[in-house]
C-alpha cells in the first residue's frame, strides 16, 4: 500500500520540526532553534509497522509573509474567473513571485499540493492574528484536507479555546491538541485516529501503525522496568568481605563499593535513554545523573538521601559504637562495628540470613559489607522517577529533564519488596559478586519487581 503523505506546515517556529521528532522518536531529526526560519528546505521522515511505511512525513520551511503572499494571489485573479483553490495557487507558483520574494512559502505549497493531507502546527501560545488566519485561507485553497495541531496546549497562558473557535470559522472543526515537549502518553495514538476518521482509504493502515506504536511502548516499559529491578537486586546482592580491622582500614574497600554502585547506576541510566531513544546529554551527567536538584548530590550522601525524604537506617544514625560516624560520612554502607555487642546495639546488622553470616564472619576474623536499605531506597526513586520523565517527554525538549514526582511513599517508608531481602542471602544473584551466575530464581525476582516498577508507571 502506497504510504499516507503528510505535509507537516505552518507559520515559522511553531514547532513543526519538533511535531516530527517526537513522531519518529528521533532527537537528531532536522533543526530546532528558538529562532525564526530553523528549516529551510523540505526534509522527510517515514513512520513504519511491520517493516512496512505507514506514514512519510515531510517537515517544510515556516510561512512567514502570508498577508502579502495572499495579495499576490489575489491580484492574478481576472474579472469573472472562477478558478478554484488549487488552480489559484498552481498559477501563483508558475509566476515569478514564487521563485523570488515567496521562494519559501513555495516550497510549503509545493509539498502540501504534493501530499494527501497536511499538520498545521499552531502555537497557542500566540493569538489568534489576522496574518495567521491569511496563512490558513492560503493552506485551505490547497485543496487538502487539513489537520491543525494544537502545540504547546501544556503553557498556562495559552489560547487554546480561540484557536479552536477560529479554526471553525474557517471550517476546520476537526483539532488536536499535542505537545511536542510534554505529549500525553496517548498523544501518538489520538493524531493517528484523528487522521483515520479523516482520511478512510488510509484507515487500516493508521490502525496498524497505532497498534504497532503501543506494542512498543509496552515493550520498551517492561524492558526498562527489568533493567532498574535487574539493578537493584545487583546493588541489594553485593557484598564485600574484608578481613577484620579498625575502622580506617575500611575506608579503601568501601570507596571501592561505592565507585562499583555508581557505575552500576550510570550503566542502567544510558540504557534507559538508548530504551527511550535520548542522548546522553539529555540527562546531565557529573559522575552521577543529574535530574534537577534532587540529582545534585552524590547517591552515597545524607544530603541526598535527605533531599528525596528517605531516613537513615537506625543503625547509622544511632548508638554509641565506633564507626557510626564514619558509616554515615562515608555513604550508608552496613558493615560490621568495632565489636558484636556494639554491632547489635546500634542496630548495624541486617537481619534474615546474612545476620547468622556475618555473626560467623566476625568470629572468623573477617567483616561482610553490603549496602544499606537506604540506598536501595534511592536508587528506586532515581530510576523510577526518570524513567516516569523519559516516557513523558517528547524528542525535540532542548531543556535539560525535569522530574515532578509521582508517588513514591512505598519506597520511601514502605516495606523493601521481598525479592531484595532475598537477594541479601544470595551473592550469587548479583553481577558485582565474583560468584555470579544466572539463575531460574533470579530471574523471578527480576520478573516480579519489574511488575512493580511497570504498575507504578501506568499509576503515575
């Protein structure tokens, strides 16, 4: 089947190329600039299901003079013709105007003569004009069905409702609301039905390419859900032993912890991006992600730990034994304290299997270290807040991710969900240990808290 051809067009930086990124999901598509004229020339992109093109999309320059372009073609006109729309404007683009002064808009109804529809992409943000409404009389004598797009409806101060009133005046009653910077999650899937009821013969199709799209949105959510529950049972999972030794002793072997579960962090962040189509600089990165202010601080600080509303461990805030201090400043790591008294005075020890172990382990003359539930708390939060941003955000936001936080008291107070207290006893459950290896049950858990993080995303 011959591909739908849409001619994506109107006035000058009103988010047409942005319309096209967020559509192919691709922040490298065309030019987006806060200055006037970005797209100069014609540029083409295809929407596919199936291996098959659904959709070519053709990106065209700004208008930018329409009130003297629809003199122009008003003046061509002579006593008593009657030539349609589409004839008026063939002849204005044989004329000379068309190749000089008009060279731009030219390209614009070139393409849309050459399409089967065309997006007419408003900003809200601006009023209703008189030069705009020239723009749409312009488009309209085309002879195409036209969509207009309602972009930047998020703005509070937008005019949305005069737009919509005098898009039907003008005979345009069927409107769409989409934001290229922040779309809805169903934005996609409303701009292809729209086109649907609007054009039959390319109905099926645009159902197909819907259906598609969702598959994999569904798909990349529950591929990204399993990367973050594959991190945390990492983190929950590893574990350091060290022999025993005072306090100074450990401050290298916890460094080296702390370094390892950053990286950790930095790797599952870049393969969310690649999930979500973005670039790396579409977070900032200063050894650390960072999303806002809640990002600034490094993950193993109080202050961050402070800042997302998540408490201390008591063992680390609480007691009288040496070491508590020194746990606290150097970033939430359980270990064992001075003595097996002191330990259990200050409530350092994690409870379940790994008690009885380390217990032994002092014994031993050896000490287990392992990150604090605090930690796993955060880490949950980071990750679960950026990927609620990666599906809210469309591909041509230039601004650095801005997060605003879904609920997340369960992670904050909650329970640890009991895939993680199980990964306390299994070293062997984590690719940080020596002794990983993958296993039936691992991945279960995996499974099971990617079901979690998959719920949270549609709550939210």
């Amino acid at each position: 089947m011959t591909p739908l051809k849409l001619a994506v067009v109107g006035h000058t930086n009103t988010g047409k190329t942005s319309l096209l990124r967020t559509l192919t999901h691709d922040t490298g598509f065309g030019e987006v600039s806060a200055r006037p004229s970005a797209t100069r020339h014609v540029e083409g992109a295809r929407l596919m299901a199936e291996d098959e093109a659904i959709i070519e999309l053709y990106d065209t320059p700004g208008l930018e003079d329409a009130m003297s372009l629809l003199d122009v073609i008003e003046s061509q006109s002579l006593p008593n013709e009657r030539l349609d729309g589409p004839a008026r404007i063939t002849r204005f683009l044989a004329s000379p105007e068309a190749h000089t002064r008009f060279e731009q808009e030219s390209k614009v109804l070139r393409q849309l003569l050459a399409s089967d529809a065309g997006l007419v992409v408003i900003d809200v943000r601006d009023p209703v004009l008189a030069k705009y409404r020239d723009e749409l009389s312009i488009l309209a004598a085309c002879g195409k069905p036209l969509l207009p797009v309602l972009n930047f409806i998020q703005s509070a101060d937008n005019h949305a409702e005069a737009w919509r009133t005098s898009l039907a005046r003008l005979g345009l009653h069927s409107v769409i609301g989409f934001d290229t910077v922040t779309p809805e999650i169903d934005g996609e899937q409303r701009l292809f039905a729209k086109l649907a009821l609007m054009l039959d013969a390319h109905a099926p199709a645009l159902q197909r390419l819907i259906q598609a799209r969702q598959v994999e949105a569904d798909e990349r959510s529950q591929a990204a859900a399993q990367r973050i529950a594959a991190l945390l049972l990492d983190v929950a999972a590893y574990r350091v032993s060290v022999p025993n030794a005072d306090e100074d002793s450990l401050r290298v072997p916890i460094e080296q912890m702390r370094d390892k579960v950053r990286q950790h962090e930095v790797a599952c962040v870049h393969e969310l991006l690649r999930l979500y189509r973005f670039r790396p600089d579409d977070v900032q990165l200063s050894g650390l992600p960072m999303l806002d202010g809640r990002w600034d601080n490094d993950l193993f600080s109080a202050e961050a730990l402070s800042q997302m509303g998540i408490r201390l461990s008591q063992g680390l805030v609480a007691g009288a034994v040496a070491g508590i201090s020194v746990d606290l400043v150097l970033g939430g790591l359980t270990l064992g304290a001075a003595t097996l008294a002191g330990a259990l005075a200050g409530g350092l020890w994690q409870l379940g299997n790994l008690y009885g172990e380390r217990v032994l382990g002092k014994l031993r003359g050896y000490r287990t270290l392992t990150v604090d539930d605090s930690i796993l708390r955060l880490l949950a939060l980071r990750q679960s807040w950026l990927l609620h941003a990666l599906q809210q955000r469309g591909h041509a936001a230039m601004q650095a991710i801005q997060l605003d936080s879904p609920a997340a008291k369960t992670w904050r107070e909650g329970t640890l969900p009991d895939g993680l207290k199980k990964a306390r006893s299994h070293a062997e459950w984590s690719v940080m240990n020596t002794e990983f290896h993958t296993s039936e049950a691992r991945e279960q858990q995996v499974q099971t808290l990617a079901e979690l993080f998959v719920r949270e995303s549609v709550e939210s």
